[in-house]
C-alpha cells in the first residue's frame, strides 16, 4: 500500500511530520533523533579542522529513532574511523554523547559536546580506550 505524504503536513521542525495515508485517517509522528544546529556547527568545526590537515575526507550523517551518528572516513569506500553518537536516552546514564573507534569500542562519552569533541583534536593514539 502507498503513502501519501501532505505537503501540508510539513512544518520547519523535522519532529514535528506527519504522515497520513489515503486509507488510514491515523496520523502518525516520525520522531528521530537528529543534531542540533549548535552540535552540527561544533563538529563540523572540528571536521574542517581535520580535512585542512589531511586526516579526514569524507562523513556521514545518520538520523535515527533512538541516536544521531556522524561518521569520519579518512577515505570514501572505507569503514568509518570515528563515530559520533548523540543519544539521549543513554541506558547507563553516562551522558549522551559517544565517540567510537573503527571498531566500536568507545574512546569517550560525556554529557557536553565540547568535552567528548577534545578527545578527537589530540593524537587518540595515546589513549587508552574504555
């Protein structure tokens, strides 16, 4: 069966969209976690940063129910070398921001952007990871 979608229906605010199909008069909100214009501005600062110096090349961005990702690549057709996962409902209560390696460990979590974002304009190499 097809949706279809309103224009209508459609606000600024990602959060706030509704889908309503022909058949089923049920409205339903697509609630995805997403970065803000401030946690985009700080990464994508660090980002630029990065590709000046030749460290970075590529990045993703994902939205999903329960997290946001921003992937670093060093290059394209790679796995991502960091990821950046903002997750507000942290099930250990450790903050809501992640940083992980290549292979999933976590290199840092904090509640604040700013902290958990230093690790990654050091040399990680030196760190010990969690």
């Amino acid at each position: 069966m097809n949706n279809i979608l309103k224009i209508s229906n459609f606000t600024n605010n990602p959060r706030e969209w509704v889908n309503t199909s022909s058949g089923n008069k049920k409205t339903i909100q697509n609630k995805l976690i997403a970065f803000s214009r401030e946690e985009l501005n700080q990464i994508l600062t660090l980002y630029g940063r990065k590709v000046v110096s030749g460290e970075w090349k590529d990045y993703a961005i994902d939205a999903l129910k329960d997290q946001a990702i921003f992937s670093v690549y060093r290059k394209t057709n790679e796995v991502p070398q960091y990821t950046i996962h903002k997750i507000p409902k942290s099930k250990n209560g450790n903050g809501g921001y992640q940083i992980k390696g290549t292979d999933g460990r976590i290199i840092k979590r904090g509640s604040e952007l700013l902290n958990v974002l230093k690790i990654l304009e050091k040399d990680t190499r030196r760190y010990k990871i969690i």
